[in-house]
C-alpha cells in the first residue's frame, strides 16, 4: 500500500496515528494504531499474527484499533482506542529480543498507546515488553499489574445477561433460563462456575474434549456437539470462542431469545445485528458486555484495585440497559445504539475539551516502581 492508501485508511476510519516499527537486525515488524485519544490515551492489546503481508496487518490494525476507541467509551474508561500489532508466527517468532525491541518502539510514544496482552502474546512476553517501558497493562500481580482479566470478563458478561433477562423476562434470575455456552476456555469456564452458582441449567461445547469433559466434571454441564450448539433450545445463547458466530447460517438455526457473551466480533456484519433485532432475539453488544476484563487493566495506571475492577465490572449491567432504552426510543438494533452511545460520549468530551481549560490528553502518570 502506498503512503496515500495507508491516509486514505487513515481518514475512512478517523485515525489518528499509524506508527511503522521496523527492526531487521532483529526481525520486528510492529504498527501501532491510535485511533483517538479524546477521552485519553489509546490503550488496546498487541497482537501477533502471521499475516500476508503489511497491507493485511496495516487493516488489521486499523480495524481493531478502531474497536477499542468504542469499547473504552462505552465502558467509561478514560482511554482511547489504539491496538498494535507484531508481524509474525506465534509458535516461533516470540522471542525475548523481538519483544524489548517492541517495547523501546512504544517507549517511544511516551504513553499515548498503552498495550495488553492479545492474541498470540503470553504474560512472559508481556513481561519483556515491561523491561522495556512502563506502558504495559495486564501484567502478573507480582508487578503490581491485574493478572488474568478472564475472571472480570465473567463478572462483567454476568452483569449484562441480568440486563438481558430483565428486558426479555422483566427478571434478573440467572437459574430460571438456561445457556448454551460456546467455548469452554478462560472466559468461557469463568462464567459457565458463575451460571452453576444459580443452579442454571448450562449447555457446553468446545472443540476441545478435555475442556468439555471439565465442565461437565466440574460444573455439572450437559456436553453438546459443536454444531448442536445453535439447536438446544436454550433461552440464552453465550459465544465464548469465535468471531463471526452470528451469520445467516446460524441465525437460521438459533431459537433463543438472548444472545449475550464474550467473544469479541460476533457479528459476521452488521446486517446479522439487524436480523437478531426483527426477530426479537435481544443482543448484548459484544464490546459492551466483554468490557470488564479492559475495566480491571485500565485500572493498572492509576494504581491497581481488584475491589474497584469488581465493582467496574458490575457496571456492566447499566451500561447494557442503557443501550436497550436507546434502542427502544430510537427503534434501532442493539449494535447500533452501542455505536451511538459511545459516539456520543467522544462527542461531550471533545466539546469539553475545547471549551474549558483541562488537563490535555495524553497527560497521564508515569505508573511507578513496575518494571
Ligand atoms: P480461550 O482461548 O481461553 O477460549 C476460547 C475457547 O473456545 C477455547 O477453549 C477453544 O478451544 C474454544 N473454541 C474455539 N473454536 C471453537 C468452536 N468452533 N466451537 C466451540 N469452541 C471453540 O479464550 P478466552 O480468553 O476465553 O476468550 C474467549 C472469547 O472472549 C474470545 O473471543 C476473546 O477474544 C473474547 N474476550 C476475552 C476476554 C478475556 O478477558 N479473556 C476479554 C474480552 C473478550
């Protein structure tokens, strides 16, 4: 892509930013995106990924940063949205080198992007990132970082299915309906122990058997193929794996009246979002109900709380019932007044910004005795 295609990209999606990082002697190739800093700093998670070539990895980035500006407004926080990602092979290219190398790249931003862990990146690789610059989240208690965030994610999609249940049932008893969860990994085993809790009655599939069979060992679930998962019958559909999980081959298939969980990207495009609306089946917007495990990083700049990322995650549960109440008002699907309540949040602070003296964006303390 040519400089002119990468500002074209640039202006498409309201970026900032774009930041190449090229070392060859030690083979990095990164790009950080900074979609906006207006309500703060972009903070989003780095990923690696081996991708084609630079024109995939420049519209990934684009794409996810994007996301992350969203999903931080909607989730209150004072962050932008910014994402990075490191051109390469998980399973060989992840090493110590190549991670510092990565870390003086974003050193150098002085805290206008702060990364977490994403796909492909493991909490050892986010330590080498930290040796290098203060600007990293989710980093293991020892450091004075959060640790795992999967435990947020639960509470945080718990406290969205309540908003679900009160809007489709007019209550919030997590055991009176049942769920078909997809994917028992992290997130996924969080929740389903937290269903359990209510005595729900909780399908599972995976693809991996072992994780099944722990669920089902564990928690009492009733296993069910991957496939057979669209087809329980169960009131709450819960995506814990994939992306795209919601396409017209499955809405065909699905008969819930809720669909509500953590993976990110359960769209395949929008247009799935407005056939869930004309059906009737209620949908937390993914960003919104996934937002808890960002909520308990972002807390890690401001001197880490467990207490208060619990408290953020519940949280959750408003923020899902606003979004509801301006779908009504507006008669729009879910996705689309997620869009718009974080659109709007940018908006008041950009005016406030501009009308009143404050402490300019990106003015953020340097987080002390970590690294
Ligand atoms: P994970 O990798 O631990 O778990 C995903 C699980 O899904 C794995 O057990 C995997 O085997 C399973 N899976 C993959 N393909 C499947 C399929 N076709 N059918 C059934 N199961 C399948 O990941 P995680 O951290 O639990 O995250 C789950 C989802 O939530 C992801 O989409 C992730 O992006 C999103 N998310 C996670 C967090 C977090 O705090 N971990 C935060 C926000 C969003």
């Amino acid at each position: 892509m040519t400089a002119t295609g990468v500002f074209e990209g640039m202006d498409a999606g309201g970026h900032e930013q774009v930041v190449y990082c090229n070392n060859p002697r030690i083979g990095l190739r990164a790009i950080v995106a900074i979609h906006d800093t207006t309500l703060g700093p972009a903070l989003g998670g780095v990923r690696m990924w081996p991708y084609d070539d630079g024109d995939a990895a420049l519209m990934d980035v684009l794409r996810l940063s994007r996301g992350m500006t969203y999903k931080n407004a909607l989730a209150g926080l004072e962050h932008g949205g910014g994402k990075a990602v490191i051109v390469g092979d998980p399973a060989v290219d992840r090493t110590e080198a190549r991670m510092r190398c990565f870390g003086r790249f974003l050193d150098s931003l002085g805290g206008r992007y702060i990364t977490a862990e994403d796909v492909g990146m493991t909490a050892v690789d986010m330590e080498y990132i930290l040796q290098e610059t203060p600007w990293v989240t989710g980093t293991h208690e020892y450091r004075g970082g959060s640790g795992d965030p999967s435990p947020f994610t639960a509470q945080g999609t718990l406290a969205g299915i309540r908003a679900c249940l009160r809007e489709r049932f007019g209550h919030v008893d997590i055991g009176e309906v049942s769920y078909a969860v997809q994917g028992a990994g992290h997130v996924g085993t969080e929740l389903i122990s937290r269903l359990r809790d209510h005595d729900a009655r909780v399908f599972v599939c995976d693809v991996d058997p072992e994780r099944v069979q722990r669920a089902v060992d564990e928690f009492g679930c009733v296993p069910v193929d991957e496939e057979a998962i669209f087809d329980t019958g169960a009131e709450v559909f819960v995506p814990c794996a994939l992306g795209g999980v919601i396409n017209p081959e499955t809405l065909s298939r699905l008969r819930c009246d809720i669909v509500a969980g953590a993976a990110n990207n359960q769209l395949a495009t929008t247009a799935d979002g407005d056939e869930l609306h004309r059906r009737g089946i209620v949908y937390a917007p993914d960003y919104a109900i996934n937002a808890g495990g960002v909520m308990n990083v972002s807390l890690e700049m401001k001197g880490y709380s467990a207490e208060r990322a619990h408290a953020m995650a519940e949280r959750i549960e408003d923020t899902i019932s606003a979004i509801f109440e301006r779908a009504r008002a507006e008669a729009i699907p879910t996705w689309l007044a997620a869009d718009r309540l974080a659109e709007a949040r940018i908006a008041e602070r950009a005016v406030l910004r501009s009308s009143a003296p404050a402490t300019p964006a990106g003015a953020i303390h340097v987080p002390s005795g970590r690294g």
